[in-house]
C-alpha cells in the first residue's frame, strides 16, 4: 500500500498500528504523525498516538494525546482509563505486603 500511495491516510494508519504492534514505536509514531497531519480530529488516531508516547516514554506527550482524544470521544472509556493510569502510575497496584 505504502508503494502505491505513500500519503494514503488510510495506509500510513493502519502502518501505524502494524508497528506499534510490533513494540517498533518510532517507525509506528512517523507513520501516526503523517496521518495527523491530516486528520487531526481522529480521536482513534489521537488515543494511538497517546499510547505510541507512552511506549517511548514520552508521558507530557501522552497525556496531551489522551486528553484530545477524550474531548474529542468522551464516551471512550479505554482513552480516559489510560490517562489515568498515565496520570497516576502507581494506582492499581497492590499494597506492600507486612
């Protein structure tokens, strides 16, 4: 597809999630942020890319892409769940034992 039409949103998004999916996170942020580029209002897009920062341990980035996806759904439950954890790293894990 790549070859065929390298600027294809479609294209460079579902490259995106192939890298993210293959921990490659800077190969998947290149093709993330080309589609941003021209859909920046993607919510989906934009909770990718939050997970891809938070992957590279980019957490001020992650969380601005968390908070833009949730504005843009906010009945997305898995976009306000990782700004949470992201938030608050230590939630959710158990107590120290005595």
């Amino acid at each position: 597809m790549e070859a065929i039409d390298p600027d294809s949103v479609v294209g460079n998004y579902l490259m995106a999630k192939y890298y993210f999916a293959r921990k490659d996170f800077e190969r998947a942020h290149t093709y993330a942020e080309r589609v941003k580029l021209s859909r920046p209002a993607n919510s989906e897009l934009r909770g990718l890319l939050g997970s891809i920062y938070e992957a590279l341990g980019r957490r001020s980035d992650a969380m601005r892409e968390y908070e833009v996806a949730i504005r843009l759904a906010p009945n997305q439950a898995d976009f306000q769940e990782a700004l949470r954890r992201i938030r608050d790293p230590g939630q959710g894990k158990p107590a120290p034992r005595k």
